[in-house]
C-alpha cells in the first residue's frame, strides 16, 4: 500500500503531461495540403493536311486567340464549374478552376471535361477529336503539385483546315463524365 502512494505524484505528473500534449497538438493548426485551385494547362495549333506527313502530323502551328473551356460536375452529375481561357501567342492556355465550388463542394479534375471552343483562325477552325478536343477529355496528367496549387496537361488539340475536313458521325463524339 506504501508503494502506491508512493506512484501517485508520478501518475498525476505523467497524466498531466498527456492533458497538455493533447491540448497543444489540438490547438495547434494542422496545415491543409489541399491546393485551393489546380491550373489545366495546354496547346491549341492548326494541322494543315496539304502539307508533306511529317509537317501535318510534327509541325503544327499554334493559333492564338482559341477559346478552350471546361465544365466540372458534382458526384450527381450537375454542372458546378464552367471556364474558359483564350490561348496566348503561342497557343498556349492556362484554365485556372478553384478546388470548391459556389455549393461548397469539392471540385475534382477527374470530373472535369476539357474541351475545344473556338478557334481564333477562321482558315483553320474545323474540329478535330485528336486528344478529345471535341468531344471532351479529362485532366489526369499531373504534371506539378504543391500546398498551393496542381498543374495538370492535356492536349495539345488541334484545328484542321475546311478542305482537310473528314466527315464522319458526329454520334461518336459523346460526353461522359
């Protein structure tokens, strides 16, 4: 019975010390390591099937002024997102989508569909598929992520010229999310 009584100032001490650590560590601010937006990044270019296969297929020119978007959709399928970004000089562009929609709920980069909008060359505005640049394609290239932001790429997506026009039906180009 002596040896307990003994033990008890050194069980008190150690409970206390678990009580502070407790009230410390939930005190203390867990850092959030979900980046507030992620960036869709890619490239718009004009393939011109008049030229030689490998100018057509590795020589592609970029067309400024493309207007590309994406719609981002909730678990019930309901639009929660839409943006756009009109490509630089270099057809490049940059769609910054915020990782909370206006409800309050996540936005995901794979319930996303990327897609081409309008062409900023009237001689080279026909749509083509290549990378699903028509019909839609979802970001799942990561290519950058930190605390403060995700990059993902895809694309490139083309245009083609009216005379490079392949008809086919327009049935094959579905959205599914």
């Amino acid at each position: 019975m002596a040896r307990i009584i003994r033990s008890m100032p050194a069980l008190a001490l150690v409970a206390a010390a678990v009580l502070i650590f407790a009230a410390a560590r939930a005190a203390a601010k867990v850092p959030d390591y979900h980046p507030s937006t992620f960036t869709v990044t890619g490239k718009v270019q004009c393939q011109d099937c008049t030229k030689n296969w490998n100018a057509y297929a590795y020589n592609a020119r970029p067309i400024p002024g493309s207007v590309v978007g994406i719609t981002c959709v909730d678990d019930r399928g309901r639009v929660v997102y839409h943006g756009s970004d009109a490509a630089d000089g270099q057809g490049v562009f940059n769609i910054e989508v915020p990782s909370k929609a206006a409800n309050g709920g996540d936005i995901a980069a794979s319930r996303c569909l990327v897609r081409l909008g309008s062409s900023g060359d009237a001689g080279c505005a026909v749509y083509t598929d290549f990378n699903g640049g028509r019909s839609g394609q979802k970001p799942s290239r990561l290519t950058h992520f930190s605390p403060d932001k995700a990059t993902y790429a895809v694309g490139p997506y083309y245009y083609t010229l009216p005379r490079c026009d392949v008809k086919d039906d327009d049935s094959a180009c579905t959205t599914s999310y």
